[in-house]
C-alpha cells in the first residue's frame, strides 16, 4: 500500500535552535502520535544527525560573549512526515494547524504552490494602496518587464510559448498590495507595501523566481510619492516564520480566541474536542 508524506513546520523558533532541534522532533512525533494513533509512521529533521551534533559541539564550545553567525541562529525548521496510511494524512490535512502545550505547527502537502508574498516597497511617502499598485502595474507593463520575460522565462517553443505568456500575464494581473503600518524612530509614520500576486498561475518554480527577482529589481518611483527601496525577505516572525511581517503584526494574533503557541491546548482528538484553524486562521472549528 502506498505510504503518504506531509511537511511540518513548528511555531516560533525552537526549532531553528540547534540544541532544541531533536527535541522539537521528539515534540511533533508524540503529538502526531496522539493524532492519529499509528504505529507506521516517522518524523525526519532536515537536518542529518552528524551534522547536528557537530554544530552543537561547535557551539558549546564558543565563548559566552561571541556573537553566533545569522546561519546557526536560524536552521531550518520544516520536518518531514513519512510512511503516513491515506486515513491518517486526510486527518492531519484537515486541519491547517495543530495546537498542543508542547508544540503548535502548521501541515502541508509537499507539492507546495508557488508562495504569493513577492517583495516589500519601502520609503514611500504615501499611504495610498491604490496609487502604490497603479505604479507596480505601470512598471510590470512597460517594456523592460516585457521583454525579459519574452526572452528569459518564456520557452523557445512556440506551442508553449503562447500559454507560458497567458499565464505570466495572469499572474501579472492579480497582483495586489498589502499596507503594514510600520513606524520609523519616534513612532513616525513609515508604512510599508507588501507586494503579491497569484503564485498559483505559474506552475514552474525556477521561472517564479527569475520574474520575482526581475521585478524585485525594477525601482518603483513616482512624483506623488518619491523612490521606494525593495526587499525581498524584510522581516522574520518569530511566531509562524513568515517573512512578511514582524511578530506583532502576525495574522494569528488577531485571530479571535488565538492564545498562542504556548497558551493554546491540544485536547486529545478521540474526545472530539481537538480545535483547529481553517486556512483563513479561524480558530474553534471542532474535527
């Protein structure tokens, strides 16, 4: 019979600590254990064994006011879930993510879509959405944008050229701008625009990435509100991983009943009383 796989990625930053690492997957195997009752399944890290446990000697062995490196602070925090029965996946797929007192993570399928979030603008002196994506569409139009994507995404072949074409001029449609209301020093107004777009009309990742950083790369301007500075990874939530937003603006807090990672309890599933979040993060559905 064939076995299913699921990926894993646990809240907060446990997991990207190199001494907490075994015990987060300790920590979501007990948990899909008690989910889903099997006795077939497994928990892989991303991480080999040997590698972990040579990274952690290294630092046990730092001195106390040496400053760790931007790579051993952050590893990588998607676990894999194997030899899974088809009845135990569809349980765990139903649910977006799963709350526990030891261990809150969110479940997906490993053919994941191309992701939505593309880069943030800031430095513009504007809080106006609309005038913001008039001025990306402008730019995603204009001829520089169009002929790389003529001669660097889209194939020679002149059967799939036409609809390698449809699709990127969909995906340049259904971009949409999103307005955090961040503050400078002083508590000054500096808003930020997250820019998206559909990822789920471009069916090729490496395709997804040449055009994101394309448009990544253009200089988005105008005399209404001055020249913006891009990034493409600005922030870091210590909370679900996003890289969109900071750990106070994490959509999950604003979640009517969210406590939390650490507050949220996980009932036992065969009582029925296991909570669960939608896609949309709508805490209080009942499995």
């Amino acid at each position: 019979m064939d076995s299913e796989t699921l990926l894993i990625i646990p809240f907060e930053s446990n997991a990207e600590t190199a001494e907490l690492h075994n015990d987060t997957c300790n920590r979501i195997f007990n948990a899909v254990d008690e989910i889903t009752q099997s006795m077939t399944f497994g928990v892989a890290s991303p991480m080999k064994k040997e590698d972990l446990q040579a990274l952690i000697a290294k630092l046990q062995h730092q001195s106390v006011g040496q400053k760790r490196k931007r790579t051993e602070e952050h590893l990588p925090a998607t676990f894999l879930i194997h030899s899974l029965s088809q009845v135990h996946y569809q349980i765990l797929m139903q649910q977006t993510v799963w709350a526990s007192p030891n261990i809150t993570f969110r479940v997906t399928p490993p053919e994941m879509s191309c992701p939505s979030f593309l880069f943030t603008i800031k430095g513009l002196h504007t809080s106006n959405e609309k005038q913001v994506e008039t001025c990306i569409q402008d730019m995603w139009n204009d001829e520089t944008t169009t002929q790389f994507i003529q001669n660097r995404v889209a194939p020679v072949e002149e059967n799939e050229r036409a609809n390698i074409l449809h699709s990127i001029q969909m995906f340049k449609e259904s971009m949409w701008v999103e307005t955090l209301e961040t503050k400078g020093q002083g508590g000054i107004q500096k808003p930020t625009f997250n820019v998206h777009a559909n990822g789920n009309l471009i069916n090729n990742s490496n395709a997804w990435s040449n055009i994101r950083m394309h448009l990544a790369g253009r200089s988005y301007h105008s005399s209404k509100f001055g020249h913006g500075q891009n990034v493409i990874a600005p922030n870091h939530c210590g909370l679900c991983h996003g890289v969109d937003h900071l750990r106070g603006m994490c959509p999950f807090l604003d979640i009517d009943g969210w406590k939390g990672p650490i507050e949220t309890s996980m009932i036992q599933l065969r009582t029925g009383r296991y909570f669960r979040n939608s896609g949309h993060f709508s805490p209080g559905a009942r499995y």
